[in-house]
C-alpha cells in the first residue's frame, strides 16, 4: 500500500509519537484494500519515505484521533510504531 504524505503534513509526519503510543494511523474517506501484515509505502514528491507493517484495518465509526478528536468516520490503516522505518538519507534529517 503507497501513502501519498502531502507537504503540509510533511513536518508533522515525522514528529515523534507521544510517550505510550503504540501504534499510529492514516485515515482515508473510502474503502482501502490493505490488510494486516501488508507493507506501508510512505511517499513524499513520489519517493519513498518510510515503511511500515499494517497491524490492522478499521472501518468507520469505531474510534478517532486521541489527540484531536478527528476522523471518527473514516476508514483507518493502523501501523505497529515498533515496524515504523524512516528510509530518508541520513544527511537529510535531524
């Protein structure tokens, strides 16, 4: 499964999760085809990113964004924080 990052995400994408996190999400308004132990493709400006492992599939209305109280009515792809890859050149990132 390939995630398109838009720029104005860009920064938050690579903020750190808050202490506890275990696991982090992307929400889509339409059915996604992907499924559990499927890899994630995290794409900027068509280059790849970073990975990471499905952990599972929600459909719409069973939770929301912790911190924000967002997407409640969308489909969410939840990865396992430990199988995240950040595959940027060292140079490039802090």
């Amino acid at each position: 499964m390939k995630i398109n990052v838009p720029l104005n995400v860009v920064d938050h994408f690579w903020e750190q999760e808050p202490p506890g996190t275990t696991h982090e999400f992307w929400a889509f308004r339409f059915p996604v085809k992907a499924k559990e132990g499927d890899t994630i493709h995290f794409m900027i400006e068509g280059e790849e990113v970073a990975q990471a492992i499905v952990d599972k599939v929600e459909s719409p209305g069973l939770s929301q964004c912790d911190t924000t109280g967002l997407y409640k009515n969308r489909w969410k792809v939840f990865w396992d924080c430990t199988t995240f890859k950040d595959l940027r050149p060292k140079h490039r990132h802090n």
